[in-house]
C-alpha cells in the first residue's frame, strides 16, 4: 500500500514573508530539538545513576525536635571558665539601672550553651533580687507574637485573657497592663525570626515597664541580634569547652558515680572521644550518655567511628542542627552540605568554596555583572550568621569573608546529609569509596602516582567519576581526561605539565576555574582560548614561562588571572579585551618594567597586584578606574619623565598598602618648580591619609649654576613641607635631600610618628627640636655631612618654661652613623640636670654612634640615660669626663653610666680612659689607647680602678 500523499497548503504571498517564516520555524525547531536533546541526557543520567521517583516522607533530613526550654538548670552539667565569667559579665550589665529597656543577646551555634548562660544568669541570686518580676519564655520558631505576649501574661499573672483569643491588639493591652510599672527581666530563649515586623509591636509594648528592664535573647543568628535591636557590646557569644573541660563533662555524664580507678580506665578513650566534641556542651553530653552503659570495648569502638555513624548519638545531637538546616534555602541547603567535602579542621579558601559551589551549579545561572560571585559570597554569610562556620578570618577592610573552617560536629551533620542512602555503589576498576565520594560530591582529588605499567587502568579515567565537576590533581595527569566534559573546576598544582599535555585539558571546554600553579610551564598554546568559558586562571609560579601569548587575552568571560611569579617582562597590549576582569596579580615577576596603556581599559577591575616587580611607573589613567579598590603598589617615581604627583593622589585611593617608596627625580630648576606646584595642587598632606609609613629619596641631576641658584635651599624646603604629609604617619625616612633645614613636621608635638630616619643629608648643619616630638621611638641619622654642632636646641627644652618638660619623652634608640664633620653635641647645663621640672630622654635605652671621626666630646649627662652604647670610629674623641673625687666616695649615687650594662668603643684610637659606671660588659677593640690602659691585664690600676664597683665586669678583647 502506497503511503498517503501528503498534501500541504500556503498562505504566503510574498517570498520575503516565506523566508522570514521558514526562519522562524527553524529555530523553533532547533530550540526543540535542543530541549529533547537534554531530557533524553537527564533520562539516560537518571538510569545511570539509579534514580527513582520517591515519595516526600522519604526525606533523609530528620524531623526538627523543638523541645521547649525551661529555666531550670543542673549545675552538675555546667562546666567551663569562660560560661561563668560570661555569666558574670551579663549580670552586672543587669544590674545597671535607668535608661529605656535594654535588649541584650547570647549568639552560637546550636549546642554550644546558649541556653545554659541564659539559665545561670535567670538563677542568679542578685538577678532574682534586683527584678520585680523575671519571665521565661521559649520561642522558638515560628515567631508567634500572640503566644508570646499570652506567655508573658499568664507568668505575671494578674490579667486575664479570654480562651482562645485571637485578638493581637487585645492581647497586647493586657500584656502592658501586666508589666506596667514594673521592672522585669524578659529571657527570650530560641529566637529565630529576621523579621522586625513581628518583633517591633512586641518590643513597643515591653517598653512600658519600669526604668532598668532588661531582655535576654538567645540565637543562633546575629542578623537576629541585631534585628532586637542589641549593640556590638551587648552580644555575647559562648565560647567552646577546652578538651579537658569537654572530658570532665563527659565524664560525668557517662561514668558518674565510679571511683577514680575506675574512670582511669576509660581516660585514654575518654580523651579522644572529648576531642571529637569541639568544645561543644550538647555533644559531650549525647556522647556521655550514650557511653553510660558501654563498657571499655564499647568507648573504642565510639572513639574509631564518626558521630554520624552512631545511630543513637545523630538521633539527639543532629536535631538541634536540623533547626539551623531548616532555615536555610534549598540553593544554601546544597551549598552547606557540600562543605563536607573538605577534611575536618580544613581551612576552606572562600573565594575557592564560592568557584567549586559554582561548578556544582549550586547559584544557578549566570545573569552577568557578577551575580554568581556575589550570590556566593552572600551565602557564605548566610552560613556564617547561622554559626555553621567558624574561625572566620576577614579581609583587611571586613566586608569580605577569606577563610574559614567547619565545626566537626557541623561537618559530622554535613556527611550524613550526603550519605542519605546505603545503597552500594560499586566498580569493577575503581575503589568503592572513591565512585561513592564522586557520587555524592561530584568532587575528587586525584593523588595518584605514575604507573608503572601502562596497561595499568587504574590511572585511567573511568566512566564511573565522568560526572565530576570539581577536581584537584596533585601528581600526574590521569590518562583520558578530555573525557570528563562535565569538569567545571581543575586544579593541578606542582605537576610537571608538558605542551601536550595542556593542549589535553584546553578539551574540556566548560571548564570556569583553571589552576595550574608551579607546572613547570614554559609556553602557552594557543588552543586555551578554546576555554571561552573561563572565569579564572591561575598561572603563578611557573617560573620558566618566557612569554604569554595573546590567546589568554581572548578569554573575554575571565574574572581573574594569576601570572605571580612567571618571569614575564611584559604583558601584551590585548590585555585590554579582558573586559570583565575584576582581578590582575603581576606580583613578584622582578623583571617587569612597565604596564600596555591597555590596563586602562579593564574598567571592572577591583584589584591589581604589581608589589615585586619593577614597575615604577604607571600608566596615567589607571587611578581613573572607578572600580580598583586594591592597588598593591609599593614603590613609585615621581617627576621627569615619570608619574606626576597629581596622578599619585588619584592612585592612592586605591593603594591598599600602609608603606609606600617615593622617588622623585628632576634634572632642572624649572622641573622642581613644577614638582612644587604639582605637589600644592595634588595637596598630598591630605590626599595620603592613609599612609603609616613613608621612604622619600631624592635623585636629583642639575647644572652647577642652578646648584648655586640663591633659591635652591628654599626651593628644597618647599618640596619637603609639600611631601611630607599628615600629622598620622608612624614612620618617615628622607633620603637624598639637599635642603639645609628640615621640614617643620620634625619638631612638631601635634603627630603621632614613631620611627624617623635620615640619611645622605648633604646640606643639612643643625638639627631642629627634635624633643617635642611626643611619640618618637627611633631616631637614625646617617650621612649628614654639613653636621658639625648638635645643639641644646634639639631636645626642645624651652629656657623660660616653669612647667614639667619631657624632651624625647618615648626615645629608646638613637644613632649617628658617618657624620664626619661632627665635633661638638652640646651638654644641657648642671642646673638642667638637678632640675626636678625637666626630663631627657626617660626611655633611653641604646645609643649608637659610629664613624663620626671629628667629635671630641659627649654630653655626659645625657649618658645618665643609657643602658647600651656603641661607639666606632670616633678617631678624634680624647676625653670622657668624669666624676670628681668627692663623688667619687658616694659611686652608688653619682656615676656618668648609671643604666649602662654594655659599652661598645671601637676603633676610638685617642681615647685613653673610661669613667666610672655598672658595666657588664666592654667592647674596646680596635681602640689602641684604651687597649694599652685597661689591656695590661685585670691586675693594673686601671682595671682596678673601673671594676671595683663591677665585680661581674667582662673585657672584649680578652687580655
């Protein structure tokens, strides 16, 4: 039988009309054909993985246990340092008076004895006194206002409320009316709602109460905390039990009334089932009661298994975590859960776990912008909030979590989550454990060695692990791994990848996250760009790379891309397409000398990381990104053909480091004119506030008729009075400069600098009043070559102040290091000295002067305040004077070294005699005179004379 002619009919009456329609039609069609090509996918994974159809009562999550919470409390079960003095801590806040009522808030994860602090402190005798009336309620979830209102009255029981009234505004009357007046303490125990809606008609009525009522909220979220309006100062959160405080809890739990032989016994196992708690109250107490009635076999077996595995144990300790669990999303649901896939106690890399949840398709589609980045940063707070992470380390500015870890009982919580069926899953090829852990995680680390066999199919990808999305490779590459096309995350670090072998992995094109730190890379193929949709790539560390070819720069879809430490010398100018990239880290590649002008068009970058090369000079325009917020940037060069000072204070908004290098170049004085009105305008002192310390070195190359120009000196000063910036800087070196007087910030009391030094100061003769500055710490002169006479002037003690003056109140080290012209520091004057009205420098403790070949002469009532000192090289110095005779008599009062422990004099080839001091130890080498005095050995005058009044006196050289 023939087949029936299919006979069709057209209404179209122009082709143009025809082709658009057939066009239409046809992608229609293969939008169809695409859907069932998929559904056909999911149906053969659903065979291959054994999925079925199972009913909702099949969940593997336990039913929420929500016992309500009494205020009754067993002191036998308390145990701890920390709930105590917390405890402490709460009631004496409680027993402040005045003021509107004050919410205060306990917050922890679940188990850690929230609820316990909360009993002790509703118990306290002093509590119970100062409190007309005390109120316990447990609220737990939902926040059911009228039922807690309808608590509150029935406890303070004077009014009455109707049977099954459901009249809010009714209820709340009678709740004002029953604590009108009075004061109270309200513990709200088990809060859960983020929503100020319910609370805020609750919270309006308990502020009728009398002046000094208080609230006790505990939770498990600071969100709620918050939400009740609790200041930073008001939250408490318990910390955990130390092991030996987890094992006494545990102990008398599980072996209450044996004797102390016998409770040795399970002491070695005792111990480390104590540890598997982490500190966790609830956890010692499941497990204690669980071990009640076992005998020693029973606490190892409890000790070798996992909490998750001990059937009784998760029946009451997972529960408590069940609420938490609950309250998640089912997107935040999939994303704690898969937390376990890391060891217990690991520290998990943030920006890591987000990549891996995005592999996993755990935060959905991309919608661009960086809404999966930032979906998963939210829900790491989220997981935060809920104290289901801890050990929470924050980034510089705190807005963004870094790294974190998991409490092993949350992470127990976590794997028995994912091992939600017994069913065996098994492989002829590959170990169970394995093919179930690809199973349940879709992860895998791959840590195996070369075989030695080729034929070896154990190194071979095997079908069971071809639904992997998350992989790290450790040693060698396995054979067939083009054939994971679900991979969305690898990382292979320190393996020894060849050309080929890269050329393999640029197969696996969904690939988001590429790692491949250390892997010897010399090149890189251009079939990367293959991996069209990559977000991140690390390259770091191949320290042999020559070159990075253009094909990376077509990777339009990355984020983010590592080249620390690769030995590049330049970046390509395509740099510019990476459009989207948020994140550039050029760090440590020492032989990099400049940025393309195409960086300027990354206009998402957020963070550019360039410390450790050799870059000095950036392009203009990149301080206009509006999105840079972290330029990890340590030394640049201003002036001449380099950056200009306007463009500094544009780059420094987004300088993340606290220490910057300046160097400013100019070759004439019509630049250092420029330099100085560059320098008013960019108006540094304000535009670097941020800054603690700061190195400036001048480089500066003139003619000799502009070195001899009557302006230069003042010209000098303005440049260091522009440069020099705010009053909060801690530290400050000037280099170079070839001013003759400093800039007016050395002698000013009004900043907080700590740390000052100045070296190759050719010009400079006299030093400023230096002993104003209230915080100086350390103070290093260096090459200061015009330096001849240190005046009474630079401690800054004023002559006709009455009031108590401290010259260099915080000074505990100061050097002078190659002045060679230096002959004179001038002494402050006997009455100075007696005064009771003026201290010098308290805190001294080490003075250094080295090389210093003309002076003649120290101050030696300055040396009353030293502890060490080095001397080298003062070929000049002849006398050291010391005490007269009559003071002489009284040594233990009068002796010019009363603090000296240690005396260093080297290479002081005139100087023939020491006064008198408390030396332990002296250093006269290289010192020819003082050699030949105290040098004839520990029997002559000399010695005598020294160390009669230092019994424990060494000589270096010995003698």
């Amino acid at each position: 039988m023939e087949p029936k002619q299919k006979i069709g009919c057209s209404f179209i009456r122009s082709s143009c009309l025809g082709f658009k329609k057939v066009s239409v039609r046809r992608d229609i069609a293969k939008k169809i054909e695409n859907v069932k090509a998929m559904l056909e996918q999911i149906y053969e994974e659903r065979k291959k993985f054994d999925f079925v159809i199972a009913p909702p009562t099949t969940d593997p999550v336990p039913t929420p246990w929500r016992v309500q919470s009494t205020p009754f409390v067993d002191l036998t079960k308390v145990h701890g340092v920390d709930i105590h003095n917390k405890k402490e801590d709460i009631v004496s806040k409680l027993m402040l008076n005045g003021g509107h009522t004050q919410v205060l808030s306990i917050v922890g994860t679940g188990g850690l004895g929230k609820t316990t602090l909360a009993k002790l402190v509703y118990n306290d005798e002093r509590v119970k006194d100062c409190f007309e009336l005390r109120i316990w309620i447990c609220v737990s979830d939902p926040f059911d206002v009228a039922g807690i209102a309808i608590g509150i009255v029935n406890k303070v029981g004077i009014q009455e409320i109707p049977p099954n009234s459901n009249q809010l505004a009714l209820v709340l009357e009678k709740l004002e009316a029953s604590i009108s007046g009075k004061k109270f303490l309200l513990v709200l125990d088990d809060v859960w709602t983020e929503d100020n809606t319910k609370w805020d008609p609750l919270k309006i009525s308990l502020q009728c109460g009398a002046a000094g009522s208080k609230i006790l909220v505990t939770t498990r979220k600071e969100t709620v905390a918050k939400m009740v309006g609790t200041l930073n100062d008001d939250m408490y959160h318990p910390n955990k039990l130390s092991e030996e405080e987890c094992w006494s809890l545990l102990c008398d739990t599980s072996l209450l009334g044996k004797s102390d032989e016998e409770c040795g016994k399970f002491e070695v196992f005792g111990k480390k089932i104590a540890r598997k708690c982490n500190g966790l109250p609830l956890a010692a107490i499941v497990l204690g009661t669980l071990l009640q009635f076992k005998d020693l076999e029973g606490w190892e077996h409890v000790e070798k298994n996992e909490i998750w595995e001990l059937e009784n144990a998760k029946v009451e300790l997972f529960p408590h975590l069940v609420l938490s669990y609950n309250d998640l999303s089912p997107a935040l649901k999939r994303c704690f859960s898969y937390c376990a896939v890391y060891p217990k106690d690991h520290q998990i890399h943030a920006e890591t776990l987000v990549e891996e949840w995005m592999a996993q398709g755990y935060l959905g589609s991309d919608s661009g912008n960086g809404a999966l980045e930032l979906k998963g940063r939210e829900n790491l707070r989220n997981l935060a909030m809920r104290c289901l992470i801890q050990d929470i380390q924050k980034s510089k500015s705190g807005e963004q979590i870094e790294r974190c870890k998991m409490h092993d009982i949350v992470h127990d919580f976590a794997m028995f989550l994912r091992k939600n069926d017994d069913k065996e899953r098994s492989c002829q090829a590959c170990d169970s454990s394995l093919v179930s852990h690809v199973q349940e995680y879709r992860s895998l680390p791959w840590d195996y060695e070369p075989p030695v066999d080729e034929r070896d199919r154990s190194f071979q990808v095997c079908n069971c692990i071809k639904s992997l999305r998350v992989m790290s490779i450790y040693r060698c590459i396995p054979v067939g791994i083009e054939m994971l096309i679900h991979l969305r995350w690898l990382e292979v670090r320190g393996v020894a990848l060849s050309k080929d072998g890269l050329e393999i992995i640029c197969r696996l094109y969904f690939l988001q996250t590429l790692l491949l730190s250390n892997c010897y890379l010399t090149v890189i193929p251009r079939e990367i760009g293959n991996l069209n949709q990559l977000r991140r790539l690390d390259l770091s560390q191949n320290f042999i790379m020559e070159e990075l070819l253009g094909s990376v720069c077509s990777l339009i879809e990355l984020r983010s891309l590592s080249l620390e430490r690769c030995f590049l010398e330049m970046i390509p100018q395509e740099i510019g397409n990476l459009v989207k990239l948020r994140e550039l880290d050029l760090s440590q590649n020492s032989r990099m000398k400049e940025l393309p002008e195409s960086i300027c068009s990354l206009v998402e970058l957020q963070i550019l990381k360039i410390e450790g090369t050799s870059i000095n000079c950036v392009p203009e325009a990149l301080g206009d990104l509006s999105n840079l917020s972290t330029l990890q940037l340590r030394k640049i060069k201003v002036g001449s053909e380099y950056n200009k000072l306007g463009s500094l204070k544009k780059l420094y908004r987004h300088l993340t480091t606290e220490y910057l290098d300046l160097e400013i170049y100019w070759s004439s004085m019509s630049e250092m004119e420029e330099l100085v009105e560059d320098a008013r305008q960019a108006e540094l002192q304000t535009g670097l506030q941020k800054l603690e310390s700061l190195n400036i070195y001048f480089s500066v190359k003139m003619n000799e008729m502009e070195q001899s120009s009557s302006s230069l000196p003042s010209m000098w000063m303005e440049v260091a009075e522009a440069l020099v910036p705010h009053h909060n800087l801690k530290r400050l070196a000037i280099g170079g400069y070839e001013g003759s007087r400093l800039p007016h910030l050395m002698s000013s009391s009004f900043n907080y600098i700590k740390e000052i030094f100045l070296f190759v100061l050719s010009e400079v003769s006299s030093l400023p009043a230096m002993g104003k500055l209230p915080f100086l710490e350390i103070l290093e002169f260096l090459h200061l070559d015009e330096l001849m006479f240190v005046g009474r002037e630079f401690l800054g003690i004023e002559s006709s102040c009455d009031d108590v003056v401290v010259a260099f109140p915080k000074l505990k080290e100061l050097k002078f290091y190659y002045c060679s012209k230096w002959e004179e520091w001038e002494d402050i004057r006997e009455e100075e000295e007696e005064s009771a009205a003026i201290s010098i420098m308290p805190c001294l403790t080490t003075l250094s002067i080295r090389n210093c070949e003309s002076l003649k002469k120290l101050p030696h009532r300055l040396l009353h305040k030293v502890s060490m000192s080095q001397f080298s090289r003062c070929s000049k110095w002849e006398e050291w004077e010391d005490i007269t005779e009559e003071e002489e008599e009284y040594a233990a009062i009068f002796s010019i070294m009363p603090r000296h422990t240690k005396l260093s004099i080297r290479d002081c080839e005139s100087l023939k005699k020491l006064p008198h001091g408390h030396l332990q130890l002296l250093d006269i080498n290289g010192s020819t005179e003082l050699v030949k005095t105290y040098g004839e050995g520990k029997e002559g005058s000399a010695w005598r004379s020294i160390s009669q009044h230092n019994p424990k006196l060494r000589l270096y050289p010995e003698d």
